[in-house]
C-alpha cells in the first residue's frame, strides 16, 4: 500500500503548505514516491533511535523539498504530527530547510550542491570501519549543475563505494526553466556512468520500480549505484504538473479543493488496486 | 514615506546603462526571477547568461568575460555570492584585478523563511578581508540606482549587497554618492550611529527620534559604502559625540562594526562604543519583524545601546 501512502503524502504535503502560505510545491511532489520508497521500505531506521550507528543514512541534498521530508519523518515516527502544525511559524524547529533540530535529519541542506559530498564522506567511513550501514542521497537535476556534485562523483567511484547510492529527482525543470534549456544536462545517464557510476533508470513516480531500483543496489559490486529517477514535478495534481512556476507556490483556496479533490479519488483506486 | 522595489531599480538601471554601453553583460544563476535580473534578460537576451545552479561557475565566467572588456554584474543570494563564490571572486577576479561586479541579495535578516542556509550574517566581513574590492550597501532605491551607475563606470571589483524587497526613499533624486563616502542625515551632539542598508538606517532614524524626545540627541550616517570606509566621517563624528554605536544587519564582528572601531581606535579619538548586529549566532526563519527582534537589530534595542553608553 505504499502507492497510497505516498498520496495521502501528497495530502499533507499540500496541507502544510497552504496552512504555513509557503513552500516549494513542485519538487515536493515529484520526490515523495522516493521518500516513501526510502523511508517506508528501504531504509534501515529506527526512529526511536534517530542516532543508532549502525542506521542507514539517508540526506536530503535538494533540502528545498523539505515540506516532504517533514511529512515522511513525522509519518515514519520520528516526532509527532502535531510538530508539523508549527511549519512555518517563527518558534518552529521545522525550518524552510532542514536543520540539525530535526530528529530524523543527518545534515543541514538547503544550499545545493552539499549532499552527496558528504554522503561519499559517510560511505567512506563505512568502508573504513567495516560497517554495514549504507548511504542514499536525492538531489535535484537542477542541483547537478554544481561543480561540488561531480567532485563527489569522482570521490565515489575513486573509492569504489559501492555502500553509496545517489538518487536523481530527474523532473526536468528547475526555477528559471526547463534544465536543459538553462544548462543542459542530457544525457545525464551517460554522465553518471563516465564517472564510473552503475546507473539505473526508473520512472521516479512509479512505486514498484521506486523499490526494484531501491532493493537492487549495489547494482554493481565495487561500484556506487545512481539511481535516475525520471520524475513530473508536481506529480499527482493536474494544474501543478510540469509548471515552472510552481516550484515555489502555494494553492489558492479553490486550486487546494481541486488538488485534495484529485488525489481522494486517486487514493480511492489505489486501495481498489491494493497498491 | 514612499518605497520603490530595490530589485525593479537594479534591473532597470543595468537596462538604461546597456543603452550606450555595449559591454554591460550580466549572469544569474537560477534566481532571476528572485533579484529581477530577469527584466534584463528579457530586454538584452544576448548579453545575459544563466549558468544554471552554480555560483563558484558563475564567478569565474564573469571574470572570463571581464578579461576581454565586458563588463560583468553577477547575482545571487548573499549567503551563495558570499561562501559559494569566495574563491573564484577571490583569485579569479579580484587578485587577477579585473571588473566584476558581485550582487549578493537578501542581506541579513531580510532571507525570513529561508533560514542559516540562506541567510547572510557573514558575507560583509568575508567581503572585506579582499584587498582593494569596493564594498557598497545602498539603503535605498535612488543610493542604489546611482552606485550601480558607479560601479558600471568604475574599473576594479565590487560586492554590492542588495535587498531585493522594497525600501523607502531616503534621498532626492539629485543626491550624488561617492565610494567611501558617508552620508549624515541626522546631525547630533551626544551620540553617533553608524549604520548600514536599508533596514538598520531606517531603524536608526527611528531611535534617533525616540532618543530625541529623551533629550539625547543622535546624529545618524548612513555609511553607504563599507569598503573604501569614509574614516573621516567617522571619526569627526565620534569625536564630536563621544558615543558611537554601529549598526548592522550581519555579524556583529568582521563587518561594520570591525571596521569602525579600527578607524576610530587608530585615530586616537576615545568614544564609549557598542554595536548593533547579530551576536556570535546562526540564522533562523521568521518574518523580518521577528527576526529584528530576535537578534536585537530593532530602533528600541539601538536607543537602548545610546543608553547604556554613560
Ligand atoms: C547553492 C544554491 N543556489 C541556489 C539555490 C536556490 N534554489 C533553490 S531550489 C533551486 C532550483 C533547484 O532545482 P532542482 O534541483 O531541479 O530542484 P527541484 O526541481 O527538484 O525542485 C534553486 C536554484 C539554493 N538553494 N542553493
Ligand atoms: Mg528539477
């Protein structure tokens, strides 16, 4: 049921959006499948012990998107949903990005380019130690265009992390435009693989290959895994879909009735489905 | 008092100045919509380029682009034009002495929402450890629109920190401003407050009033221009007054602050001496008013300072 979850995700994503009148509504939607493949089933995590060492460790590079990080923390236990209510309020301790006051969150982000870095640096400890923790990391495709994001890919594979697993929102659009009409980025799968990466392409929003990709890795042993996640900003509302200008926008009262609307009927038939 | 959108002003200045100068290039890096450089972009498509999210690119391409005669204005959020870019501004513009002009927005508390990520308390006294670069922090539409015409004619480097959100008129259409040039807009005998941007000129303005109706009487400058520092002003200012509180919208050390109390200290002038600014602190999200009073930036806690100074 992990489909549904992701839609009632989409729920309160949406919800705490319009309630704090701000947020970056776009690549909200077009990662939450991800995080609910990852929080929900891939990760090793136990939210009672958000500090356990031997925890699989999961950053959230593109920290814009953290409307949808808070919602699946406080689904997945890690504080309760009440907490939520305080997003964007000026005591809260849920930040228009991630920040250290978060149980459930591994590293303050938000200014782009930092996560996989630092992944490399928590892999590479793992290695070191003979730990048996893995690393995840999601960035943005528009976040691929600092330079910092292919320092760590040729750290990854230098150091053969195969316990290191990059994730690509790959929903092609960023704040000023399509990706590749400002800095074109195709064809990234190639990228990847140059810098010795194993990649492995999936529709983003589609649960089953979410947690094929997810359960499949190392997909290649000695190598780190780029999981190229093709993605629809916006995901799961028909007005928010592929519009620029949604990356950082809040529903009007009636576009909040339509998306709650859409996404009831889309939860109704995906419990049909049982999926 | 009237106000006019401060990033509407560095759009259409570049817009004007591009008329008859061919050189006139700018960059963004994915925010043009944010800091309005967008407007450019739309009028002069061919001499504006979005490098995508990569500020330290963006930098070292402006300098590129400085090399061969063009004349570069760059912007970004402060927090990214200060830490993301340090090093290509640092070697790549300004110790190669090249032209590049870097637009750092959303000073200080003015990031709101967008929290420590995002919120430049520290890009002033990075700024000012680079030798020779010019650092100006207009604190209104008209400061703004003339020291972008400066800076386009002026060859060297510039840090122009900008908010990007509307801010009051302060000065007639016909002031004229300089690098390194103070201006006093509220003469005072019993205290001086140095201050920087829109936001804490205005605050000060407003604690010289209420210091006013107590009988002190504080004299405000709006400093302008960080870096060259009009140590003139300053000390005349603090000799005459005896108290001197600075008044920043950043960290309270490395920026204005440090810079005053150099100034002041090697001139042999004795004044009481208190600063206005974030204390040894990360950013947090709130609106500006929350924040102002979160780091004590407010006019009541500025006349609170003048106060404290016997
Ligand atoms: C270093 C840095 N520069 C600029 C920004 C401002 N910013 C926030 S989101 C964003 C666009 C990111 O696009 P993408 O990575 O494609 O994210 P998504 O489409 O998933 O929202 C930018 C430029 C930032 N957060 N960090
Ligand atoms: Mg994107």
């Amino acid at each position: 049921m992990l489909a549904a979850q992701s839609l009632e995700l989409r729920k309160d994503i949406l919800s705490l959006i319009k309630r704090a009148n701000g947020g970056h509504t776009g690549g909200c939607l077009s990662s939450i499948d991800i995080l609910v493949g990852l929080y929900f089933h891939a990760l090793r995590i136990d939210p009672a012990m958000p500090r356990d060492p031997g925890r699989d460790r999961f950053v959230m590079s593109k920290g814009h998107s953290a409307e949808g990080l808070y919602c699946v923390l406080a689904k997945a236990g890690f504080f309760p949903a009440l907490v939520l209510e305080q997003y964007g309020r000026f005591d809260s301790t849920l930040y228009g990005h991630p920040t250290m006051n978060v149980p459930g969150v591994e590293m303050p982000t938000g200014a782009l380019g930092h996560g996989l870095a630092v992944g490399v640096g928590m892999a590479l400890a793992a290695k070191r130690d003979g730990a048996s923790y893995r690393t995840f990391v999601l960035m943005g495709d528009g976040e691929q265009a600092e330079g910092s994001v292919w320092e760590a890919a040729m750290a990854g594979s230098h150091y053969g992390l195969d316990n290191l697993v990059g994730i690509v929102d790959y929903n092609g659009l960023q704040i000023s435009g399509k990706v590749d009409d400002v800095m074109r980025l195709s064809p990234l799968g190639d990228r990847w693989a140059a810098f010795g990466w194993k990649v492995v392409q999936i529709d983003g929003n589609d649960m089953g290959q979410v947690i094929g990709a997810l359960d499949s890795v190392p997909a290649k042993a000695g190598s780190p895994t780029l999981i190229l996640a093709r993605t629809i900003k916006g995901k799961g509302v028909s007005f928010i879909e592929n519009q620029v200008a949604w990356h950082h926008k809040v529903p009007t009262d009636e576009q909040y009735a339509q998306a709650m609307r859409e996404l009831d009927t889309a939860i109704a038939s995906a419990r049909e489905a049982r999926v | 008092m009237e106000k006019r959108e401060m990033r509407a002003v560095y759009a259409q200045t570049l817009i004007e100045l591009a008329k008859t100068n061919e050189d006139i290039v700018i960059l963004d890096a994915d925010l043009m919509h944010a800091n309005g450089a967008f407007a450019f972009a739309k009028a002069y498509p061919e001499r504006s380029f979005n490098v995508g999210v990569a500020e330290a690119n963006m930098v070292g391409v402006a300098a590129g682009l400085s090399s061969v005669g063009k004349i570069p204005f760059a912007s970004t959020f402060g927090s990214f034009a200060g830490r993301r870019d340090y090093d290509q501004f640092f070697i790549s513009a300004n110790y190669a002495r090249l032209n590049v002009k870097l637009v750092g927005t959303d000073p200080g508390v003015t990031a709101k929402y967008n929290g420590g990520t995002h919120m430049p308390f520290e890009d002033l006294a990075l700024m000012r450890a680079i030798p020779k670069l010019v650092i100006l922090e207009p604190s209104d539409p008209v400061s703004l629109g003339k020291l972008i015409r400066k800076s386009a004619s002026y060859y060297g480097c510039v840090y122009l920190r900008m908010q990007r959100s509307p801010a009051s008129v302060l000065y007639p259409e016909s002031e004229e401003f300089e690098f390194g040039r103070a201006k006093v807009l509220r003469e005072g005998s019993d205290a001086v407050l140095f201050a920087l941007g829109s936001v804490m000129v205005n605050e000060s303005l407003a604690a010289a009033e209420t210091l006013a109706t107590e009988g002190i009487r504080a004299a405000v400058v709006d400093m302008v221009s960080l870096k060259p520092l009009d140590v003139e002003t300053v000390v005349a200012q603090a000799g005459k007054t005896g108290r001197v509180v600075t008044c920043e919208n950043g960290q309270a050390s490395g920026g204005l602050s440090s810079a005053v109390a150099e100034a002041i200290l090697e001139s042999g002038v004795r004044a009481g001496f208190a600063r206005i600014g974030v204390k040894d602190e990360f950013g947090e999200v709130g609106t500006v008013e929350y924040l102002m009073e979160r780091y004590a930036l407010r006019a009541q806690d500025i006349a609170a300072a003048v106060r404290s100074l016997a």
